[in-house]
C-alpha cells in the first residue's frame, strides 16, 4: 500500500513535524526510485537510534514492547512487517525488519517503514505526553531528516 | 575562624519540609525515602529533583524494577514540578532492569558507577531500592552482600559528591534493614487510615548533623506535588511570644457596651471563645469584630468550615472580602489536619498582614478535622492558639453550645481554659419572649464586666441592651420577677425583641 504523506496528519494521535518530516523524506526518497535495501538501511538506522535513545530511560523491554505493539497496530496495512517481531522478545528485531523491508518494492517500504515509526511515536506520546516524546526523541528525528534529506540530494546530483 | 566543615543545605522545594528538616537537606547526604505502596516516595523523589537539578548540578535518576519507567513519566509528568525540558538535560532517567534481573549487585553497582562517572551528577536517586535487595536475596549472605554494597554505594556518591536517595519500600521499619544503618537521613511516609478516611504522614526518622522536628507531620499531594504542613516550632512560639508584648494595648469588638464589659476593650494577642446556642448571634458579633478591624484599617481572616460558607456572611463582611480586607479560609479538603488548617490560616495572616483572625466554627472546624485528629482535639484547639499567639493576632473563635439551664458550661469541648476571654450568649424566656443576654465570663489577666446583659440582632448588627435587675435566675433560662422595690434600672424593653 502506498504511503500518503497526508494521512499521518489525519490519523496520528499525536505528531511533531520532525516525525513527519522525516517519513515524508522517506517517501520521497522512495518516489526519486531508491530501492527497498536503500530504504531498509535508513529505517534500520532510525530505529538503532530511538532504541539508544529510549532504552536506557524505559528499559529495552519496555521499548520493544511498544515497537511490537506499533506493528500490530499497522499490521492490516502491512501485514509483512507485523511478523517481523517475536511475542515476547526482550530486544528490538531490527534485522527481521531489515529483511522484511529489503523483500518489499521501494515505495512499499518505505511506506511501511514510516508508518511503524509513526505508530511507535503516537503510542508513545499517547503514554508520556507529546512534549516529552518531542524531548526524547525530537533531535534524533530532525537529524535523520536532514541526513535523508542530505542523501537525497546527493542522489540527484549524482544522476539528475 | 572555625576549622569544622560548614555543611550546605539543599532547599528541597517541597513547600514546608525545609522547616520540618531544619533548614533543608544536608549535601551529599545518603538518604533514604521510605514507606508503603502508594504514600508518595517517588513523588517526593521526583519533586526535590525537578526542585534541585540544574545543568551545573545535574540529577541521575536511575529506574529499578517495581514500577516501569513509562508509566512513571506518564503520571509523574501530571505534576507541575514535572518540567519536560529538564530531561537529558540537567535530569537524565536511567533504567537499570537488566543488571538488577541478573541479581548480580557488582553489576549494578558498576553501572551505578559508570554512568555517575559520565555525567557527574550532584543528586542521584535509585528507585525502588527495595527490588535492588529484593533481586539480590538469593541465598544466606545476602544481607552481608547488600550491606556490602549498600556501604560501596555510599562511599562512591560521598566521593562523587552526589547528594543521594535510595527510594524504596520497606514496610517493617523495625526490622534492621543494613540501608537504615547506613543512611544519613531516613524519611518515612505513612498513610493513616480510619473509617473512610486517609491522612498522610511523614516522618524523619534521622537526619545526621541536624536536628529535626520530631513527629509524625501531615502532607497533602495535589497538582502542585507535595506540601508539607510543619507544626510552629517551639522554639519561634516562645521567642516570639507576640501577645506578652501586646497585650497592654487593646482594640475594639466593634459593639463600644461589649467593649466596655471587656474592661475596655479587647486585649491584642488575645483569643476569645465565644459560646452560646445556635442562632444566638455568635457569627453576628464576630462579623462586628472584623468589620471594626477594617474600619481601622487592620485587615483579617475569617476561617470557615460551615457547610455553605457563603450564607452566613453577611453583607458588611462579603463587601470586605470583596475588596481584599478580609482573607477566606474554606477549606473543603477532606481529612484536615490542625498543622494543615494553622497553615492556611497563617499564610493568609502574613500576606495581608492581618491582626484580627475569626474561626467559625469550632463545631465545623472538629468536624473538618479527619477522624485521626479528633479524639485529641484538645491538643489541636492548643496547638492552634499557640500557633495563632504566636503570629500576634488576636483571634475570635464561636463554639456551639447547647443551653442546657441546669449546666453551665462555656464550651462542650473541655477547651474554655486555652482562650484567654470567653463571651458567653444565652437565651432566656421573659414574658412569653425568647430574649438573648450576653456576659463577659473571663477576661485573663483584666478587671471586666459580670454583668448579664440583654442583647438583640437587628439588620444592622448586634444591640446591647441593660441588665434585667427585676428578674433572677437567668441563667436558668426561665427567671422569676424578683419582689425588691428597688430594682427598677432595667428591663425587657432596653432590648429590641426579636
């Protein structure tokens, strides 16, 4: 199913132009034609560092049982990513959802891959408030804007 | 030029437990915040952090097992202490689950240790310590091995100077927990439950190098995180003394005949119980004392705990209320305490700079009171004039009492020995009228009145009258024409009916 930039803002419990702005750079990534592996990494690489970021204020625990319950909650839509996590895993299962990310066409992962981080978000600003989601995770979100942004660009001056 | 270490105390930011400490807490102290599930531990914790933690001297607070962290942020973030952009900033949340689960205390000591090292912190808190020495207690040596590194523990805050909390659960403070030994300060929360009502308490237990105020003392949680309400210190009760000073001047009640009664008016620093039946005109004549007092350009502070406050304000005293002269006291919380109610009182008495204070009713106020508190309320009625002579206003309290005839008393609480004036109102049958008299029965240390004078309340107040010399037995409620030819100086008439 294709990402529509717009229904984050309609169906997001709570969302911060940083999360936005860098699902949106995903997508667009994905319409400049980067492929599902390009997409994955970036992904991965998203989650790498809200799991850093998170794990050691809520506990690794805690943070992958939002990112289970974030899959399950997009797993109508993206019914390949929601087998990606086990029921009862402690870590985050970043490389189950690289594979499954890679298997997909680039525009599918990516939408898929932005959703699970907008539902990982919303949930977790539905528990601790969207300031203190906008605390935690606001920097890293803006950086990994300006770095797909950066390799977006980058890409085009590379083959215009 | 002395040689002893001078020791700074921390301001806590919990509204009256400086006071309760003695003037904060200690640095780089190793404290211990205890009590049962639900009392407030991590609540306080959260509050003194969010108070004391800055970018220069910032907090680690570090999540054991018990409960999550989310959920923590989640209700913690309720308050208004709770300041989001304090986070990784100058207060960084450290969940520590793992190496607690592996029930290896090196392993959370050394990670205790690594992450004090990175970020240098002047307060770290560990919550809940109990599941740190729950997680260790795997076979017979685990008290050794928890002293051990409870004692580790200290030696590596003191040395990183980190003013430290252990918050933790421990419900049999008798039991010699190796954390008690260890502690600097112990401060234990309690929650006192009877019939339907719950009072919290805190108490400190210890407090190395300071000296506390002993005793159990009530708090309250509201959206403004934890207050303290600490009893008067002693010690200001007799340095202040207030009305030994002001006695020797006096002030009027309002009424120039009750003032007259009063051997010239009412002394300042006073406190005044004034008992008489329902409806007698008690509020009447306090309203006339407040109403004075503004007339003179002293403001006051009216305590109520009636059930519709507003119906027994007359016009007079709503209009002074309404222009800032007069300070309400309504508290409608549940469960008071007398330290909770001596502090609202107070801290209207110093923001308007009030010297005259009215408590209507005691009855109200008893009943305000949660049911811990009643059976001593003797005690609180003390503690409340103490605290209110103290702050050097005098202070007019009504108490209901019910006109028996055959029994004289002034106050159905055993109360009338810790007012220095009682007024007592009566009423009395005459010629088939319900009439109302009214007599100063003490004034301490002051010549005054015994006389037993008519009195009736009109719309604009309270009107004394004479003494009804051709009757006897007044007090009996129902008096007898007296037979002497001279008696003639008074009678029903130099009162208004009702």
């Amino acid at each position: 199913m294709p990402f529509a930039v717009d229904s984050l803002s309609k169906t997001s419990l709570s969302k911060t132009m940083t999360m936005i702005g860098f699902a949106a750079a995903l997508v667009r990534r994905a319409d400049d034609g980067a492929d599902a592996t390009a997409i994955a990494d970036a992904i991965v690489v998203a989650w790498q560092e809200i799991d850093a970021a998170l794990s050691p204020i809520i506990g690794q625990r805690a943070v992958a049982a939002l990112y289970r319950r974030g899959l399950s909650i997009i797993g109508q839509d993206y019914p390949w990513l929601s087998d990606t996590h086990e029921d009862v895993a402690t870590l985050l299962d970043r490389e189950a959802m690289r594979s499954a990310l890679a298997q997909q066409s680039g525009a599918e992962a990516a939408a898929g891959g932005a959703a699970a981080l907008q539902a990982f978000h919303d949930l977790l600003a539905g528990l601790i408030g969207p300031g203190l989601t906008e605390r935690l995770l606001g920097s890293i979100l803006e950086n990994l804007e300006r770095s797909e942004n950066l390799e977006r660009s980058s890409n085009r001056d590379i083959s215009p | 030029m002395t040689t002893k270490v001078a020791i700074t105390r921390l301001a806590t930011g919990v509204p009256g437990l400086d006071e309760v400490l003695n003037g904060g807490l200690p640095e780089f102290s190793f404290n211990l915040i205890a009590g049962t599930p639900g009392c407030g531990k991590t609540t306080l914790a959260h509050q003194i952090m969010f108070a004391l933690a800055t970018p220069k001297r910032p907090a680690i607070y570090f999540t054991v097992l018990g409960e999550p962290p989310i959920k923590m942020l989640r209700y913690q973030q309720q308050f208004d202490f709770f300041d989001n952009e304090a986070i990784n900033r100058s207060i960084h949340f450290i969940n520590v689950t793992e190496e607690t689960l592996s029930g290896e205390l090196d392993l959370v000591l050394r990670r205790i240790a690594a992450e004090v090292e990175s970020h240098a912190p002047g307060l770290v808190f560990v919550d809940s310590f109990r599941s740190v020495a729950r997680a260790a207690q795997t076979d017979s040596s685990s008290n050794n091995r928890l002293q051990h590194f409870v004692q580790q523990l200290g030696i590596l805050m003191t040395s990183w100077q980190a003013t430290t909390f252990l918050v933790g659960e421990y419900l049999d403070e008798s039991n010699p927990n190796p954390v008690f030994t260890v502690a600097d300060g112990l401060i234990w929360l309690r929650q006192s439950v009877q019939r339907n009502s719950v009072v919290r308490k805190m108490e400190i237990i210890k407090m190395r190098g300071q000296p506390t105020l002993p005793g159990l003392h009530t708090f309250r949680i509201s959206n403004a995180g934890i207050e303290v309400f600490a009893p008067l210190d002693a010690n200001v009760v007799a340095r202040d003394g207030g009305r030994t000073q002001s006695s020797a001047s006096r002030m009027s009640v309002g009424l120039p005949q009750l003032d007259a009664m009063l051997g010239g008016g009412l002394p300042r620093g006073y406190s005044v119980l004034v008992a008489g039946p329902s409806g007698s005109g008690k509020s009447v004549l306090t309203s006339a004392f407040l109403a004075e007092g503004a007339r003179c350009g002293e403001t006051g502070v009216i305590a109520v705990f009636e059930q519709h406050p507003d119906r027994v304000r007359n016009r007079t005293i709503a209009a002074l209320i309404e222009n800032g002269q007069i300070a309400v006291v309504d508290s409608r919380a549940p469960d008071l305490s007398i330290d909770e109610i001596v502090s609202l009182i107070r801290t209207q008495v110093r923001r308007l700079g009030a010297s005259r204070v009215v408590i209507d009713s005691l009855s109200g106020f008893e009943l305000a009171l949660a049911p811990t508190f009643q059976p001593d309320f003797r005690e609180s009625m003390l503690r409340l004039v103490t605290a209110l002579a103290a702050e050097g206003v005098t202070v007019m309290m009504t108490s209901e009492l019910e006109d028996r005839y055959t029994d004289l008393r002034f106050s159905p609480y055993g109360t009338a020995f810790l007012t220095d004036v009682i007024i007592v109102q009566r009423y009395i049958e005459v010629e088939s009228r319900l009439l109302r008299v009214m007599a100063v029965v003490k004034v301490r240390a002051s010549v005054h009145s015994n006389e037993l004078r008519l009195f009736s309340i009109r719309d604009d107040g309270i009107h004394i009258g004479g003494m009804l010399l051709d009757q006897e037995g007044l007090l009996g409620g129902r008096p007898t024409k007296r037979r002497m030819a001279e008696c003639s100086s008074g009678s029903a008439k130099d009162a208004e009916p009702i």
